[in-house]
C-alpha cells in the first residue's frame, strides 16, 4: 500500500521527478520525461506495479528527513537501536537520465534491506533482466531500459525483485544509481555519483538563492519556487501541473486526474509568482512556451498541453491499477483537452500584459498570434463553455469565463495604449465596445441581488471560489460592494474548517461527476487575498498559519485538502498551489491586495514590480523575440 500523500518527497532534474516515501521507497517515476509512462507506480497500486525501496531491516525505527538548505537534494537519516545511516536521494541535472541513492553509515551499524521491481508502462510490463559485461544489472521491456549500477552485492527473487541485504557501518559508503536509456542504443555512460552530488546540490543552491525574501515565512517561499521550478520542463519552459496522474481529489472516489501537462488557466499568477519571486529567466521561458503552444487557429486553443505545446492528450484508464487507496478509475492523458473555455483567452493576455508590465518585451509574432485571438473573441465570448473548473456536466455561461473575456479586451487595450500593439484605432474602438458589453451583462446576469454575491453561472444561485478572482482582475475595485458581498458569501457558504471549496459538489452545482472531493488550495489563498485588499490582516495571517500547517514537513503541498480525514488529498506536489502560495505570501508582506499586484501604472505599481521591471529590461532586452518567434 502507498504511503500517505504527507509522507512524499520529490527529487527532479528539470524533465521529470521521483516521488520518494518517508520508508525510503521510490513510488513513482517516469522516464525519461514527466509525461512518460512510469517504471515505478506503486502509488497507484502495489508493490507488483513497481517500486524501489532501501529501508533498515530492524524495528522501531526512527526516521527524520529533509531537503539540504536551498537545494532539491533529500536526506533522510535511519536511526535503529544499532546505529543510524544517511540515505541521500537526488537527480542530477543536465547529466541524462539518473537517480541516485547513497548509503552513508553515521555511527554504529545498520543492517539494510534493497528491493527493487522494474514494472515498464505504468506497471505493466515486467522487463528482462539480465547482467552486463561490466556486472551491472539491465532492465529491458520494448524500447525502454534501466541500468542499475552499485557495490554490493544483488540478487534475484522469486517475485522477480532484485534484493540486496547489506550492513553498513560507521564511515562506509555505498551507491545505487539507476539510469535509463533506449533499448536499442549502447547502456547509458556511468557517473560518479558524489562529484555529481555536489555539482546538482550546488545548482539548486546558486538558483534559490536568487529567492525575493523578507516575509516571516521565507522557508516556505523558497521551498515553494524550488518545487515550481522543479516542475519545469527545462527543454520547453513547461510548467507541469504537477508530477503525478490519478492521486485522488476525494479518497476512495472518481475524481482522478492526469495532472502532468501544462494548463494555459495557470498563466498569469505563475508568470507573477516568478517575475516576483526573482525569476525572470523562467518567466521568460514560460510565456515562450505560453505562446508556441497556443500558435494557430484560435478556434482550436486548447486549455492545456503537453509540455512540449502538444494538442492530443487522449484520456484512458489502466484497468490494472487498483487506484491509489482503491480510488478508480486511474486515468492517463486528459480529456479536458478538447473543452471549450472562454477563460484560457483572458489568462493569455493577461500573461502578456503582465510580462510586459513587468518589463519582459512581447514579440510581434507574439502580438499577431493574440490579436487573431481577439478577433475570434468578439464572437466567441457569447458562446457558453464548460469553465474553469473543467466540468463535465455540460456547457454553461460561467460567470468567471466572462470575466476572462472582459480581461482579455481590457489587457489588449492597455498594451494598445503602452505602446504601438499593431492594431488599428478601428479594433481598439471595437474591443471598448466588446468590452463595455461584457462588462454589463456579467453586472447583470451573474450577480445575485438577493445572495449579495456574484454566481457560479447566469441565472443560479450556487456559488464558485473562481469568483474570488474579480478583484484579482480588476473587473471591479475590491471595495465595490458587489465584491465585498461576494467574498462574504464565499466565505460562509464555501469555508469547510478554514479552508474553502471550489464549489459545492452536492447540491446546486452539476458538474457531471459522483462524489465529493477536498478543499481546493488555491481558492483559500485567492479569499486570503481578498482579507489582505480589504484591510483585514489579522484575519488573513491567521488563515496562512492555517494553510502552512497543513504542508508538509518538507514544504510540499497538494492540489487539495480532505478537512474530515485531515489528509492531503489531490495530485501532489501541486504547481497551482505553491504559485498562490508564493503570491499570497508577496502579498501579505507588501501590504498589497489582489489588484495592487497587476502592475498596470508605472508610478502606481509596488516596489517590487518596479524593480523587476528594470531588472527585465537589463536582462531579457531582446532575447523573448526569439524565445516566441
């Protein structure tokens, strides 16, 4: 059985990641990119599925773990009544296709206990294995192959595992490093896995240390930015939802989704939460990606893709798979893919207008892909779509939705009025038009008097965390009375023990799907923000406390939080989350509410866009043309 969701770490080399177990057990990996299938899928099933484990072989052990100061590269520290041993886990980064685990005696002795079980494709494949010329173990099932590389000795059992029962004492050393390559090339080259150590150690180091501080929870942060670009995909500039598929968002349930691809609905807070945080190189990188991936017809934008910008994610279900603690189906590709969301126009410009506001120049190709947008928004945005929320219980006009269309118009306009956009005073006077109606038709369709609140959709009564956002936008000021009404009425009618849902799955709300599932985060972090533009401090910091209690030891956080069974439930660790974390965070420390941080006057904006809007111009002049042309 897996461990639960609070008991992970996460090592990465910036294509694809581990998910590590406080027993020393690697659940999870896909090779050789973050969207492959696994090798290891115990999460989601058994041991039978795969898995690779290094555990002291005594009772009552003591474990403590953490992350090396500023650095992705885990330490985890057994102690038995013999002795105690460090096992380091890392992936080395720009160096192939490794992960290595080194065995470090500290003091006494510590008998330890190897298990591993290749399973290709998601565990259904079990390779053959057989030894090299040089001794190392080889794994091979179709075109995939690993290389096991160690000093102690192994051998095979009868559950087809290879084992390896060793003791280590005070001083000794020993290394496992695991390497993947094709089948039908030559064994991926060996490495020395120390000088390595130190070399990806110190990467991760130099790069955090780049981190804006100053907040009273600068951990956090750091760890936050570390896993945000441990979810890049560094080839593309990608941001990867998350590194897992299937965790579920409700234990037990259906509401299991393949988060490994990138949604365009995350743009402009990760854009801001990396501009902000001291990382423009990778906000540069990511409204690259942002712009290569939504190039072509407009009528064919998708809300996400895959890292490397591709459109066909088809969605299946590994029948084979139990499902993490029994939660089936376990799906692979997304089919939300092929939805319809008026949203996804709103956050690309919004990420334009917010990189350029910031500093980073748009190139014109850039420009020309956004204004032929526009012009299939002028009709588009009648249409009724299936919102942020991905439901699947059919179409509807979603209040958030035309919000991102206002947004959409508005940012194209304040680009127009910045400087020489390429459109025609003719299409800025119809996007004014465009944008006065949808405007209107929000105010008066998807307000409710009687709830004092903006709704879920035009003419219900349910409301929706995506409403929070208003502000954010800068559709309304966040004092206006609507607003004010709106996050009153969240805050009553969506709060569950501190935290607030997305929607209510039970009751008015027909999102196609049986079941409950967990707080969603980053809606509590969107209503703390609104504390924070509404000059309630003490209400909001009390609410952070609350949302930094529940990540883990190591600074890791879900998509999504089960208040009953007070578990981290949903894909872990979650990209979205630890965006809004680090926002909120910036946020709260600046004394800046929602709208404060769009960045739209030069003399108005915070300090800290300011800042990054010199540091863009030193840095990026000139290269986002050829990142997006």
């Amino acid at each position: 059985m897996a461990a639960r969701i609070e008991d992970y770490a996460l090592v990465g080399d910036g294509r694809s990641a581990a998910l590590i177990s406080r027993q020393g057990s690697v659940d999870w990996l896909c090779w050789p990119r973050f969207d492959a299938a696994a090798l290891f899928t115990s999460l989601l099933g058994t041991e039978a599925h795969g898995f690779w484990k290094i555990f002291p072989e005594a009772e009552n052990v003591e474990t403590r773990w953490s992350y090396r100061p500023g650095s992705l590269v885990l330490e985890t520290r057994h102690t038995t009544r013999q002795g105690e041993v460090l096992v380091t886990d890392f992936m080395p980064v720009d160096d192939g296709s490794h992960l290595v685990r080194l065995v470090e005696g500290v003091h006494g002795r510590v008998a330890m206990r190897m298990e591993m079980a290749v399973r290709f494709d998601y565990g259904s494949a079990v390779p053959w294995v057989s030894r090299s010329e040089l001794g190392d173990l080889r794994a091979v099932s179709g075109p995939h192959k690993v290389v096991l590389r160690t000093d102690v000795h192994l051998k095979g059992s009868d559950a087809q595992t290879t084992v390896s029962e060793f003791t280590v004492h005070a001083g000794e050393k020993h290394r496992f490093v695991l390497s993947y390559g094709p089948s039908h090339e030559d064994d991926p080259p060996s490495i020395e896995p120390r000088k390595v150590l130190e070399a990806t150690d110190q990467h991760w180091r130099e790069w955090s240390s780049r981190c804006t501080g100053g907040t009273d929870w600068d951990r956090m942060l750091q760890r936050s930015l570390l896993t945000l670009k441990a979810l890049i995909y560094e080839p593309t500039g990608g941001i990867v939802a998350a590194p897992t598929a299937s965790l579920p968002e409700g234990l037990g349930g259906i509401r299991n989704w393949d988060y490994r691809f990138c949604w365009l609905r995350d743009s402009t807070l990760t854009l801001i939460a990396l501009m902000d945080g001291g990382y423009i190189d990778e906000a540069r990188n990511w409204l690259g990606w942002l712009l290569r991936a939504v190039a072509g017809n407009p009528e064919q934008a998708h809300i996400l893709y895959g890292i490397g910008g591709e459109r066909l994610l088809p969605e299946i279900e590994l029948d084979w798979l139990p499902g993490y603690e029994n939660s089936r189906p376990v799906r692979i590709g997304n089919a939300a893919a092929s939805q319809f969301q008026l949203d996804v126009y709103g956050e690309l410009f919004d990420a334009l207008y917010q990189a350029h506001a910031r500093g980073l120049p748009v190139s014109k190709d850039g420009m020309r892909v956004g204004l032929a947008i526009l012009d299939h928004l002028e009709k588009a945005w009648r249409e009724p779509d299936e919102g942020i929320w991905e439901v699947r219980g059919g179409r509807r006009h979603f209040t958030h939705s035309k919000v991102m269309a206002w947004v959409a118009f508005d940012r194209a306009l304040r680009m127009h009025e910045m400087h020489d956009s390429g459109a025609t005073e003719e299409q800025a006077a119809r996007w004014r038009a465009v944008k006065d109606e949808i405007h209107a038709e929000v105010c008066e369709k998807g307000f409710d008097p009687a709830l004092n609140s903006f709704v879920q959709s035009y003419g219900s009564k349910a409301l929706d965390a995506s409403l929070l956002l208003i502000a954010h936008t800068g559709f309304l000021p966040q004092h206006d009375p609507r607003v004010i009404g709106t996050v009153e009425a969240i805050g009553k009618g969506l709060m569950r023990d501190g935290f607030i849902l997305r929607y209510e799955t039970e009751g008015q709300t027909t999102d196609g799907l049986t079941g409950t599932e967990g707080a969603f985060l980053p809606c509590t972090f969107w209503y703390v923000d609104n504390l924070i533009g509404l000059g309630r401090r003490d209400e909001a910091g009390a609410l952070i406390e609350r949302l930094m209690g529940i990540c883990t030891d190591l600074g890791l956080v879900s998509e999504e939080y089960d208040v009953h069974a007070k578990r981290l439930v949903g894909n872990f660790p979650q990209a979205f989350t630890h965006v809004a974390l680090v926002n909120t965070l910036l946020s709260y420390t600046r004394g800046e509410g929602p709208a404060d941080r769009q960045g739209g006057k030069a003399n108005g904006a915070p300090p800290a866009v300011l800042r990054q809007r010199e540091a863009a111009k030193r840095t990026a002049r000139g290269e986002l043309e050829d990142a997006t042309s």
